[in-house]
C-alpha cells in the first residue's frame, strides 16, 4: 500500500514537468512569475541606446544587446549620470548593427554627433557629419562605437533627436 501511494503521487508530478518542459522549450514565448510575457528565443531582438548631456556632449553612456527598450534606455541614462551628465535619451535602436558617437573635447558647445548604421564604418560616416554640421566645420578626434550582436533581428532606429537638437536656436533656452 504504501509504494502504491509513493507512485501515485509521483505520476502527477511527473504529468507536471513533462507538460512545463514541453511548453518551455516548444513555446517562444512564456510568462514570468511577475506574469509577464518573455521571449525564450536566443535570437530574439536586442535594443541599444545613446544618452548624452546636451549642453556638454563629453558626458555619455551607452547600452546594448538589451532584452527591452526599457532596459536599454535606463542602462545608458543610469551610464552617463554616473560621469555626472544631465543626461536625455538621444538615439535608441533595435537589431544587428552598430552606433557610432563622436565629440570634440573642450569649450566648443554642441560639438558632437552620433549615427547608425549596420556596420562601425558606416555609422562613423554619419557621426562625423552631424558632428561637424554642430560644430561648424571642426574635426572631432573623439569616437566610441556600441553595437548589438550579429542575429538580434533587422537593425531599425526607434528614436533619433537629430532634428530636435537641430531646431534649438543659439541663445533660446530650452527645457529638454
């Protein structure tokens, strides 16, 4: 009687694991304890962002092969800050490829530029321009790169300040 009762309960628990393994590992999708729903898909999206201090470009933090754009954001904010940065989101992207940000060291204002691309190449072309497009002509040594791994889905730009920042006048004062 009593093995009976020990395999009476283990066919239960067995029913259980084999039902929540197979819904594991068939399943791209499953729910958290939190009951949110998460990928199981190593090669799911992966997010990026740039955060820099507007008013001093020397100040930055950056994030990538994030699970979230949440994630991605906060991790790049929360990098800048610590190197004591008033600092806004400016570019944020989604899947393979890469970001390029560069600036000019020193007194010279909006001197920095940023962009993206698929490859650090391409992406650097587009930093140098915007950069030299804020900084009226003036060479920027200074470049950092952040990109995403290879299989983290189609490189797609979520937000780009380029053309906020553009809009700003010299001398308005703004509140970003």
């Amino acid at each position: 009687m009593i093995m009976k009762r020990k395999y009476m309960l283990l066919v239960p628990l067995f029913t259980f694991s084999l039902l929540f393994f197979t819904l594991k590992t068939h399943s791209k999708f499953y729910y958290t304890l939190e009951g949110k729903t998460q990928s199981d898909d190593s090669g799911t999206t992966k997010y990026g962002a740039l955060a820099i201090d507007r008013g001093n470009g020397i100040y930055y933090g950056w994030s990538s092969d994030c699970i979230s754009l949440a994630e991605a954001e906060k991790k790049a904010l929360d990098v800048c800050r610590e190197k004591g940065g008033n600092c806004t989101i400016v570019l944020s992207f989604s899947g393979t490829g890469c970001a390029a940000y560069r600036f000019i060291t020193g007194n010279v204002g909006m001197g920095y530029g940023w962009g993206l691309a698929k490859t650090k190449e391409e992406a650097d072309v587009k930093a140098k321009k915007e950069c030299a497009e804020r900084s009226f002509g003036l060479p920027a040594p200074n470049v950092v790169f952040k990109c995403n791994s290879k299989g983290s889905g189609e490189l797609k730009e979520i937000y780009d300040a380029h053309d906020e920042i553009n809009a700003i006048q010299p001398g308005i004062i703004t509140d970003y």
